[in-house]
C-alpha cells in the first residue's frame, strides 16, 4: 500500500510525485527494502507482466 501511495495516490491527490527516484531510501532502509524494486514489481504488474 505505501508504495502504490507513493507513486499513484499522491500524484493523483496533489499533482506530483512524492518520490523523485533518488534512491537513498534503498541506502538508509534498516530492513534492506528495495523501494525501487517494489516499484519496478508494481509496474510489472499494472502492465499484466510477472512478478516473483
């Protein structure tokens, strides 16, 4: 849910992205959580492709 927040619900909401693709969340993440590889999984799967 926070990562479709991110990239769909606040653009829709306010206009623009929360995220701007920097990648320092990925550096700082305690729990080593890729955000660019969920964004990549959930446009995977907006687009019918696979995921794991």
């Amino acid at each position: 849910f926070k990562t479709f927040h991110k990239i769909y619900d606040f653009r829709k909401r306010f206009g623009y992205d929360m995220c701007v693709g920097c990648g320092r969340c990925d550096d700082v993440c305690p729990e080593y959580i890729s955000f660019s590889e969920c964004i990549n999984r959930v446009s995977e799967a907006l687009k019918g492709g696979e995921t794991r």
